[in-house]
C-alpha cells in the first residue's frame, strides 16, 4: 500500500466535484424551516382577517336582531351559531359572544390557531372584538 504524498493531498483539495451538493445541503434544512415559517405566518393572517369578518358580520346581525327583538339581544346559543355560520379561516375551538355597550352590539370572537411545525403542535390565541351601532 502506497502511503499518500503531497502531491496527492492538492490534488484532493483541488477536486470541487459535488460541492454544490454538499452547500445545498447544508442550507436545504433553513429552506424548509423558512417556507413553512412563511405558509404558517399567511394562514394565521388569513385567519385573524376571516375572524374579524365574522366577529363584524355577527356584531351587525346581533344589532339587527336587537332591534327587531326590542333591544334584546339574541341568545348567546344563536350569536355562537352565527358566528361559526359566516367564519372563514383555519381557525379551531372558535367562541363568540355578544353584549349591549355604548357603541351598540359588541362582539368578541376568540380562536387557537394550531400552528404546522411538523415538530410540535403549539397553538396561538386569536382574539377580535367588533361593534356595530344600534338601530
């Protein structure tokens, strides 16, 4: 057996084949991190968005529905059904509530977002309020 000389050791150091292959590899686990970092960060906006259309869709149909019941609100049954009737988004563990304030039918809407990591499954606490006048 030929034991290695100088002359092969820059001959070795000198071959760049597979290079590239070695470099995207070693960035390829940062792509992934980045892109579902960035598919997770649209849904949770998509979804606070669809939550606040909700919450002000179910604020102006408790205010409406205040009016024609002479000021009485509906149940909190019918404002929760309302509410998951007209959300949009990939919200879970969705709540609504409504009550009478100075502005006028006041709705809260709270949510948990189930954040895709692949690793874990943390959540993420969505609230939203909207107000409607009434009459």
């Amino acid at each position: 057996m030929r034991r290695p000389t100088l002359m092969d050791l820059r001959l070795a150091l000198g071959d760049r084949r597979g290079a590239t292959a070695v470099e995207f590899a070693m960035i390829l686990g940062a792509m992934i991190f980045l892109t579902i970092g960035v598919i997770n960060l649209s849904l949770v906006i998509y979804t606070f968005a669809g939550l606040q259309s909700a919450a002000q869709n179910t604020a102006r149909w408790a205010a409406i529905q205040a009016t024609a019941n002479a000021g009485a609100l509906p149940t909190a049954q019918q404002v929760q059904d309302h509410g998951v009737s007209v959300l949009q988004g990939a919200a879970t563990q969705v709540a609504f509530a409504a009550e009478t304030v100075p502005c006028g039918s006041r709705v809260t809407a709270s949510a948990t977002f189930l954040l895709i990591t692949g690793l874990a499954s943390p959540t993420l606490p969505l609230t939203v309020t909207a107000c409607h006048p009434a009459g």
